[in-house]
C-alpha cells in the first residue's frame, strides 16, 4: 500500500501552511478561502445530488450526521476508511471532538466517503458497507469498528468475511444488510459523497470543512481546536449582528 505525506495548507488566519500526514494526490495546492464552500453546503449538495427519491439512501445519508440540529457550525470530515491518517484521526482526536463540541451541542459532524481506489484496494468495499449499515441507523457502530479494525480487512484479496463479521457485531440486520451489498445500493451515495468533496476542493484523506474553513490532514487536536473555536465566535458573531 503506498502511502504519501504530502505539504497542506491550513485555511485559518493563524496558521501557516504545514505538513501534515494524508492519504492521496501529491499535486501543489494553492491556499483554500471560503470561497472552498461551507461545510453545510458541501453536505447539503452530497446529499440532494444522491438521496432524492430513494428513501434506502435517504436513512442512509441521514445516519452519518451526529449532534444537535441547532448547532450553530458543521463539521465535514471527507475520509477514507482504509486511510492510515483517517484512522489516527478517528483514536486521537475524533473522540475529544465528539466529547467536547457534538456532545455539547456546539457542533454538527457528517462523515463523507472518500475512497481512494487506487491507494486503497479495499476502500469502496468498506465504504459500501458502512453506508448499508447506515440504511440500519448504525453507522456511527461500523464506522468506529472499520476504523479500530482496519488492520485485519485492508489487506485481504477479499474483505467480504472481515467487514460481514464487524457487521454482525454491531448488531445489523444481516438479510437487509447483505442485500444492500449485492445490489450495490450505496454506490450513488458513495460517489456522490467524492465528487462533491472533490468539487469543493477536497483531494486527500482526511479532509475537514469547518464551517467557512478547511483542514487537510491529520492535525493535532490543538489546531482543531483554533479552527472550531473561531468558527463558533464567528457563528455567534453573525447571530449577535441578525439580531441586533
């Protein structure tokens, strides 16, 4: 599996560009503005683009957003589950993140598949699996058990068996399950979810809109931090100008 480290560019005023570790394209980047799109826009464009009329994909595409409808900022994370980086985001920062801004209700978190077929052969298996988990409202489950097992499914010729038994192990239906998986009814939702992240800018794993604003890579805890916490400032900035 080749992997690459690649020179990012964190879209805050109080960072520079840095290198950070990702999964994908190695091409220059030109530094991102707001102009990238809102977090709420990319998940509103996935979702509209893949979702209408079906109602399979419809639960699906809404069981990968977790925390409170009125929080006042989202977070996009555009992620590969077979992405190492991903994986260290998901044990190192993921849970402070859902601990002290989604718990809280001060953040919105959506995930959207990015597999990156020609790094990671099993990515679009796995990414298929998790949404036909979500048609089962458990996405969040499989996403936590394909990330903590990652090691066991990614280098098999044939992932089938491994994500079958993480499935079975969160509890998923598996009649409806199976069905999803052999008639490919994901793959519109899928594939949505990448070309829309690729339009607003998104070409590596892991990717995060936050708000107005865009990380690329694994980044430290204390960097999401400075972007989240300007990113609500501004959000209760905005609310204090509506009504005053």
């Amino acid at each position: 599996m080749l992997v690459t480290k690649r020179t990012t560019s964190l879209t805050i005023m109080l960072a520079a560009a840095l290198v950070v570790p990702g999964c994908g394209k190695s091409k220059p980047e030109t530094p991102q503005s707001s102009a990238a799109g809102t977090a709420a826009t990319l998940l509103a464009d996935s979702a509209g683009h893949s979702s209408a009329g079906d109602s399979l994909i419809a639960r699906a595409d809404s069981a990968r957003i977790e925390g409170s409808p009125t929080a006042p900022i989202w977070i996009i994370e555009v992620s590969d589950f077979q992405c190492p980086f991903c994986r260290s985001f998901h044990a190192e920062t993921y849970p402070t993140i859902k601990q002290d801004y989604v718990a809280t209700g001060k953040a919105r978190l959506a995930y959207l598949n990015f597999p990156i077929e020609s790094l990671h052969k099993n990515a679009w298996p796995a990414a298929l699996a998790a949404m036909c988990a979500a048609a089962q409202d458990k996405f969040w489950p499989m996403h936590d058990a394909l990330f903590n097992a990652q090691d066991r499914w990614a280098s098999q010729s044939d992932p089938t068996p491994v994500l079958d038994s993480l499935a079975s192990s969160i509890g998923v239906d598996r009649r409806p399950f199976d069905a999803c998986l052999s008639s490919k009814a994901m793959l519109p939702l899928v594939q949505a979810d990448k070309e829309r992240a690729e339009e607003r800018g998104a070409n590596s794993t892991p990717t995060f809109f936050i708000g107005s604003q865009k990380i690329e890579g694994a980044e430290s805890i204390d960097v999401f931090r400075r972007v989240i916490d300007a990113e609500l400032a501004k959000a209760a900035g905005g609310r204090g100008t509506s009504h005053g």
